[in-house]
C-alpha cells in the first residue's frame, strides 16, 4: 500500500518521500543515482529533487538504471530563476535536466523571486501551465512565511498545491501562522527535516522518550523493527504531512519504506507527541523562515526533572 495525500487539484501525492538534497547525494550525480536506484529498489515511491542539488539529471537515471516507469514515481524539483524574464528558461531547463515534467514544481524559497516580485512570478508560473509548458504538473512553492503565502494567494488563479517546510514538533509553535493559512486554502505541508528531533537536537528533547516507548508498542505488536525515527516519520504522515525524509542505509531505507504498511498511531499518541512538541522550539534549517517571521518565545530543550 503506497500512503498518500489528497492535494487541492485533485492529486493524489505519495506521503513519504525520499529526497536526494541532503546525506552527502547534494551537488554530486554519482551517489544520488547509486543511493537512487538502491531507493526505487527498496520501494520509495517519490523523489525529492531540486536545481540547487544538482541532482535533476541523477533523478532521471536513477529511474531508468532502476528500470522504473516515470510514471510509476513521484518526482517534485525547485527552481530558482531570480527575475520574472528568466523564468520561462529555468523551467524548461528543469524539464530538459530531469527528462519529464515533474508531478509538482516548488519555488524553492521565497527569495528566489526578485524582492516585491513574488506575485508576479506566481502569475508567470501559472501562465506556464495554463500555456500547456508545464501542463500537468502541480505547482507550489517551499520555506514561504505568512506574507510570501498572503502575497501569492492575493493574485492566485491556481493556487499553491503545497509548501515544503522545515516540520516536526519543535517548530509547530512557531509555524502555527503558516499551517492556519494553508489549513484554510487546502495547502497541503510536505515536512523536510522531519527527523531533526532526533538526529540534531542535542538530547532529543521531550518527544524522544514517547518515541521510543511508542516504537516498543509498535516492534511488539508487529513483529517488525520499528524505531523512533520510524514512529516520527508515522507521526508526520498521521498529521497528514508529507514526509521527506532520506537516507543512504539500505536498512533505513528499508525502514522508511516499511511505514507503509505499519498501523496509524491513535489519536492519543498523535496528540502526546504534538503537546510535548510544542513545548520547545529548535530548528535545524535557519536561512529562510525566521526573517521577518520571529521565532516564539519557547526554551530550546526542557530541563530535565
Ligand atoms: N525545500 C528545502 O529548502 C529543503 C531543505 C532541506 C531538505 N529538503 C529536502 O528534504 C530531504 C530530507 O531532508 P533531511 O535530510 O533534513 O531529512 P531528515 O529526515 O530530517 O534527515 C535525514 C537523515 O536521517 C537519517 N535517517 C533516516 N532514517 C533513519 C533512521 N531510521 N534512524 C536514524 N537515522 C535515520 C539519514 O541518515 P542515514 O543516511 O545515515 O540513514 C538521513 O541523512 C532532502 O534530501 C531534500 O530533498 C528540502
């Protein structure tokens, strides 16, 4: 069973991804497609790609040395063009370096548009698909505060199908904001950095033990290994989030792809994980969400009784 998520246009979008931007597969083809191929093997349904990782081209023959169907997969790239003029030749070299068109095109943040501009880029992007160029294809955008959404929103004719976020418990305060604008237009939250919890908080904070008592229950009653970061990943998907995740370990990959199959978290453990959350915030990725949109007032970690 492949877990997914209804989008606002009528798409069905995998709910776990696999990105190739981060574990040492950003910038560099050889890995992303060996690490690639060992994915789609292993069963990952969706890549994460990007003009920034310099990995577009390595998702294409990832695909084919795999000796899978493009359209067996989900494939979501980023662009980057600064200026309203380029942008209609960034997107055809994102067609050109992948070799399809992707299920879904992201503004990789909101600084990619000149300053003042995002509207207007926003209009361009819709001609584009509305011209035929990128018929098809989702459009959204990624790292966009309340007013890049706001702005975008204002002088949307099709509006964003999601917002690729940094997203786990740590961050709910502070992006409360942004997840009540998209709860209210249908945009969808993919999460990036969804196990930042547990891999680059310094103690794991509040969340980890419930975790790990979680991922006891879980292996107990399937029989599977199922650990924290699987039941963090569970979590995300429950919330109905897009996960994207990585991971150049066969076994972790084995894992990410086995919480397809593995049972929904109840209501009660859904709601332990977020209240415990929201207690702290720490972030991982710094550079585009915190400019002129403050960080709470919230410790970074708990002290411990
Ligand atoms: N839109 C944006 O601005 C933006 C920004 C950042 C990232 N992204 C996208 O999101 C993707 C994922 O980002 P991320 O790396 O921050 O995600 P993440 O899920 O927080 O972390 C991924 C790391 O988790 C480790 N991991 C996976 N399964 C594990 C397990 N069961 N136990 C322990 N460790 C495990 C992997 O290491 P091992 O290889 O050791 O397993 C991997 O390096 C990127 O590749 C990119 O496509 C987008």
């Amino acid at each position: 069973m492949t877990r997914t998520i209804k989008l606002s246009d009528g798409k069905a979008i995998p709910a776990l991804q696999w990105g190739n931007g981060t574990g040492g597969l950003n910038g560099k083809h050889d890995p992303a497609v060996e690490y690639g191929i060992t994915a789609l093997k292993a069963g990952v349904k969706a890549i994460d790609t990007a003009e920034m990782y310099k990995t577009e081209i390595a998702t294409g023959d990832a695909l084919k040395q795999a000796g899978i169907k493009k359209d067996d997969i989900w494939v979501t790239s980023k662009g980057l063009s600064a200026t309203p003029e380029a942008l209609k030749a960034n997107v055809q070299d994102r067609l050109q370096k992948l070799g399809f068109k992707p299920d879904l095109l992201l503004i990789h943040n909101p600084f990619v548009p000149e300053t003042g501009k995002i509207a207007k880029f926003w209009t361009l992007l819709e001609d584009l698909v509305l011209d035929g160029t990128l018929e098809g294809a989702s459009l959204g955008v990624s790292n966009f505060r309340p007013q890049d959404l706001e702005e975008v929103l204002s002088v949307a004719r099709i509006k964003p199908v999601a917002n690729q976020l940094e997203y786990h418990p740590y961050v709910l305060e502070h992006l409360q904001p942004v997840l009540d604008i998209q709860e209210k237009h249908g945009i969808v939250t993919e999460a990036y950095g969804p196990l930042t919890p547990l891999l680059r908080h310094k103690t794991g904070g509040p969340i980890k033990p419930i975790l790990e008592r979680i991922a006891q229950r879980l292996s107990k009653e399937t029989g599977k290994n199922v650990d924290a970061a699987s039941v963090l990943l569970l979590w995300t998907v429950n919330k109905g989030v897009v996960a994207v995740t990585t991971s150049t370990k066969l076994p972790n990959i084995e894992k990410i792809v086995q919480i397809e199959d593995l049972p929904d978290l109840s209501k009660e453990e859904i709601k332990e994980i977020e209240d415990a959350g929201r207690k702290v915030h720490f972030r991982h990725y710094d550079e585009h969400m915190t400019k002129d949109f403050p960080n709470p007032n919230l410790p970074e970690d708990l002290q411990m009784e």
